[in-house]
C-alpha cells in the first residue's frame, strides 16, 4: 500500500504542492486579520523551512482509543486547553518506531471535535520551535491509517506573537528522532 501510495505521485508534483501550501500560509499570515502579525505586518517577510522531503511523509497507522479520557495540556503563557484522546498514529521513520497521540479538542468554540496534533522532536529548541510545532489532520471515520506530513508541520502563533496562547505537546509526542521536515524557527 504504501508502495502504491507514494508511486501515483512523482516527486516533482509533490514538492509542487508543497511549495503551494507554503505559499499560501505566507500570504495568510500577511493578509488575514486573524495573523500574529496584524500589529506590525512589516515584522514579517517569510517563514525558514527545512528543505521538503518525501521520506517525511509517512503513512501511519491508526489506532482508535476506545476508551477516551480527557486531556489537560498547558499553554505557553501558563493556562490549559481542553482535549479527548482520539487515536494514536504508529510510524517507522529513518528505522525508529513512533507513535504520535491524535487528540480531539474539547474546549467550547470554533474548533470543538477538530483534530489536534502537537509534536516536538530533536530540532526542537535548535533548528526548530522550542515549543513544539503542530500538523493539521482530518477525521476519517473507520480508517485504519493516516497520512502524516511533516513537511506541513508549522509553528504555533505563539512563535511569532507572545500574546497568543497555544498548548505544548503531551509529553508523549516528544519524539527522540529530528523531524527535518515543515516549518523552522522564525527569524
């Protein structure tokens, strides 16, 4: 599967799309009125990426937690955010093997039963946000995998904006391999 999967796309349309997606969150980040940089738009001028990867896009597989408990993780400036275990996403990278813990926010608001994934990894602090950075995934109901993107992988507001508040990964997201792949430290 993971053969057919990663065959059906060259890495010349890959890495195209991933060049997209960066461009894309820039001009986000330049234009919305929601962006950690409204207050002083000149301060911004690009984001520092690790060179894009094909080996850090990784078919994981999924695993539902049946019995779903709440999760408390603590923000940068000190408060917490509310969240259920979702599912954990096992993955073999560079021979190591991962696994990363899917949660599902249950705070009240815009983005209640959204997906959230936090991670840090040996580039965090060095290459990388200190934090912890963050990659989007989407429900799909009875699947058995995920695909997991790191060269999507970003930093959290909080990295450009002190006044934002963003949850630190669990700790069980603290992985022991380099992530080299998605969004570095701003600069």
């Amino acid at each position: 599967m993971i053969y057919s999967f990663r065959g059906s796309q060259d890495d010349t349309t890959y890495i195209g799309q991933i060049e997209k997606h960066r461009k894309e969150r820039e001009r986000y980040l330049k234009t919305s009125a929601d962006s950690p940089f409204t207050s002083d738009p000149e301060s911004f001028k690009s984001l520092n990426y690790f060179p894009i990867d094909s080996r850090y896009r990784v078919v994981a597989r999924l695993e539902p937690i049946k019995e779903r408990k709440t999760r408390i993780l603590q923000t940068n400036d000190g408060k917490t955010q509310r969240y259920l275990e979702y599912a954990w996403a096992h993955f073999k990278l560079d021979g190591v093997d991962n696994r990363l813990l899917i949660l599902e926010v249950a705070d009240m608001g815009p983005f209640r039963g959204q997906l959230f994934l936090a991670f840090g990894d040996a580039t965090s602090a060095v290459e990388s946000y200190g934090a912890g950075r963050y990659l989007d995934v989407t429900k799909t109901p009875g699947a058995a995998s995920i695909t997991l993107d790191f060269n999507r992988a970003y930093n959290p507001y909080c990295a450009y904006n002190e006044t934002f508040s963003c949850p630190l990964p669990p700790q069980e997201n603290l992985l022991t391999l380099a992530i080299l792949a998605g969004e570095k430290t701003f600069k």
